[in-house]
C-alpha cells in the first residue's frame, strides 16, 4: 500500500492507493482520510463519492468542502465549544452500485462508520440506501437528488441535506407558470438520463405543474443513456417536435456536452432551454465560454453568487483560498452533510452515545443556518420525508466576471420560497400508497 500523508489546516489528509480485500476480489481504488484520529474520533463517517470520469469534478469539490467543514469545526471547539471529533473517511464507488455497497460493507467492518455520506448517482444511493436500512446506518445524502428517496423509498435511517428533485422541479413549475403568463409558452419536452434521476424529475416536474394548473402540451420525452456521448439524434428529434421549451435533467459533463452539440444546430434560435435542478452549476458556467446561448433558464443546489449574504461569501471564499478555484454545488452540499452529522450529535447530547434513536430524533427537524440560505431563514429537515427543506433561485445566463475564469454566472432571479418548494402530504401520501402498490412512481396526470 502506497501512502501519502501532509498536514491540512490541522487535519490529516491521507491519500492511498491500496489493494482492498472485499468480498474476496482485490479491488483499486483512491481513498482519503480527514479529521481527527480514530483514537480520538468520537465517530466515523464513511463517504463515497466520484474521484474518477466525467463527475470526478463532484468529487473533488466534496472533499474540499468536508474539509471547510471540519475545520469550521475545529475552530468552535479552539473557542471552547462542545463539538464533536469526527472521523471523515471517502471512497470512489465508481458510478457503479455493486461496488459502492461493498465499500459501504467495509466501511462498516473494517472502520466501524456510525454514517454513511455523500454519493452523486441515484442509482448508486438508493442501493447504499437499502444497506443502511438493513445494517441501521444512518445516511446523510449530500449530492444525488431522486424525490424517490425520501418518499417512495423513504426509511427512517435515511436522510438528505440538499434539494431533491422535487423542490427544483417545484421552483421550475413555478417559473414555468409565470413564464407562460408573460409569452403563451404551450409546447413542452422533456430529455432526461435514462435512469431513476431522470424519470423522477419528469414525474415531479408534470405533478407540479398540475398542482399549479398550468395547462400545456407534451410533444416529446426523451431517455438518453448515462454518459451519452453523441446526442445529434436526440436534438434531432427535439427540433423535429417543435417544443416552446425543453427541459432537461441531464446534468454535469453529460448537460455540457448537450449544450455544446445543440449549440452547432439551429437548436437556440427556436428553442429555450431549462434546467432547474443542475444547469447553473460552476463547472456550467466556465463551459459556455462568454456568450450566453439565448433562452438559457438555470438554477441549481447552491450557486456562488446568490444569495448576497455573508455567509454565503465566506464559504466561496474559503474554497477558493483552499483550492484556488470556485466551487460547483457539490462542495456546498458535502459541507452541509459533515455540519449536520455534527449538529445532530450536538443536539442529541448525552443520549447520542451508540444510539441511532436519539440522533434520529435530533435529525428530524434539525435545522442549519446555511451558505445557500437567503436572509431571514434557516434550512431545515422535514420530520415526514427526512428532506432538508430549502429556497432555489431561477435565472437567466448574465455576463459576470467575479468568478474567474467564467465570464458567466446566472442573474436576473425569481426567488421561491421553501414552504412553497414542499411536496404537498396528499402527494406524499398517494406517492407511498401508489408504491406500496407496486407502482415504481405515482403515474403523472395527463396534461
């Protein structure tokens, strides 16, 4: 086994490249070791996110922000506060479930997590999700998004700390239905990754849609493969359908490549473009160069310009004088899933010592004075689906150069309010219902 080991802000990072020994293969794999030692460890998170392909960015940034985070920590405690010592331990699942479940299953045997944290893919969490459930882990979800989680799939050890499908797709609804009212948009269609992420947000976007009343016509729906290299027939076959407005949950490398190939068609004089769950992220941003393609409509988890608040400043910041770059949204929210554990063990005090109980009840309706939470409110964790309720701003690409080497950033906000952004109990009720009926979603309505 090969190690690394430098000194970083007062944690010790480690970085190995070792032969792990699970399930009875040898497997490589890339794995980092921050916060306090295990002697001294009050407990062990053991996260797992992307270090390699086209979302290793996401996992890059992950790691910086566990670091703001855990020195954050550090800081508190130099002022004489209570705060737990924790251990952060992460690994690359590779995109790929099977093997995130046996680093999970050695996390648990071999370092003896209390947490699991992290993982981008949908498809990847929902089988870390179902390990949790049977091993009694608690999981702290910072990146992937399927509402299918914490409503169909929702389990008392599970838990997520940034907006889910649903809420983007809530805000998107409601930048739609204002939109509408300004240009008589009827025609829309859909592209999305041919995976739970993808189907879900349509699901959501079409529910959300009907709970507002916006009437509309769907002329196209469209599943590319993961990692799609090649998408000319796709925006062929969204050119041909002659939507007013598409709306894509593609996201990351695979929303970049989609933007570059439509943007050598016709595709933008005809045709606006939203992404509300992924598009304005900062990897985004530095790709579209500096001429906005027209009709671009964007938000995402966290952004680096909004809101204004000092907070939020500070967090960017501190990224970039660690890394010497900007943060995407994973960092923000990588950060959020560290501050939680830690505010959750606070919360629980006494009674946190080896029981799942008493920090479950801390969780629920936890609430965290976050980087993307504007003036006047504080994130908070719904009891009922364990998901962290929050505001999403929608806007439009702007030319802004604070943000090197991007020229652009997204501007011109509508802001909505996270009460708004909830799923109503009726939809969660008939969601659950609908799947304990064998249904893998509630069936949309016909537009």
């Amino acid at each position: 086994m090969e190690v690394r080991i430098s000194p970083f802000f007062g944690c010790i990072t480690i970085v190995a490249t070792f032969c792990a020994f699970l399930s009875g293969k040898t497997a490589q794999a890339e794995r980092f070791e921050l916060g306090a030692p295990s002697s001294e460890a009050d407990a062990v998170v053991g996260c797992l996110y992307p270090m390699t392909g086209r979302s290793a960015t996401y996992g890059r940034d992950s790691i910086a922000g566990i670091k703001i985070a855990l020195n954050d920590l550090k800081a508190e405690a130099e002022a004489g506060l209570s705060v737990p010592k924790l251990r952060v331990i992460a690994d690359d699942p590779r995109s790929k479930a099977s093997y995130a479940v046996r680093l999970a299953q050695d996390f648990i045997a071999n370092d003896h997590v209390r947490f699991f944290c992290g993982i981008v893919s949908s498809g990847v969490a929902h089988a870390v999700s179902d390990l949790a459930l049977r091993e009694k882990i608690i999981m702290v979800g910072t990146d992937h998004a399927s509402s299918r989680l914490s409503i169909e799939a929702a389990h008392k050890y599970y838990f997520r700390v940034t907006n889910d499908s649903w809420t983007s797709m809530a805000a998107g609804a409601r930048y739609l239905r204002d939109l509408q009212e300004k240009t008589g948009w009827t025609k829309l269609a859909f592209i999305g990754p041919d995976y739970d992420y993808g189907h879900v947000s349509w699901t959501d976007l079409q529910l959300a849609l009907s709970e507002l009343g916006v009437e509309y016509e769907t002329v196209a729906a469209l599943w590319p493969k993961l990692y799609e290299p090649d998408y000319s027939i796709y925006i062929g076959a969204l050119q041909n359908a002659k939507p007013d407005i598409v709306v894509t949950a593609l996201w990351g490398g695979d929303f970049i490549a989609f933007i570059k190939q439509a943007a050598t068609t016709r595709f933008f004089e005809t045709i606006r473009l939203a992404n509300f769950d992924t598009g304005a992220n900062y990897d985004v941003m530095m790709a579209l160069g500096d001429q906005p393609y027209p009709g671009l409509i964007l938000s995402a988890r966290h952004h680096n310009n909004w809101p204004e608040t000092g907070r939020n400043k500070r967090f960017v910041a501190q990224f970039h004088e660690m890394t010497g770059r900007y943060p995407t949204y994973a960092a923000e929210g990588a950060y959020t899933g560290i501050m939680a554990i830690a505010r959750a063990m606070e919360k629980a005090g006494a009674d946190n010592d080896n029981n799942n109980e008493a920090l479950i009840r801390a969780f629920e309706g936890l609430q965290l004075a976050l980087p993307e939470d504007p003036p006047g409110f504080a994130s908070y964790i719904d009891p009922d689906t364990h998901q962290i309720v929050q505001a999403q701003a929608v806007g439009t690409v702007v030319h802004n150069e604070n943000f090197p080497p991007s020229k652009l950033m997204v501007g011109n906000w509508a802001i909505y309010d996270a009460e708004d952004l909830k799923p109503s109990k009726e939809i969660v009720l008939r969601r659950r219902k609908a799947a304990l009926g064998g249904s893998e979603a509630l069936p949309p309505p016909t537009p």
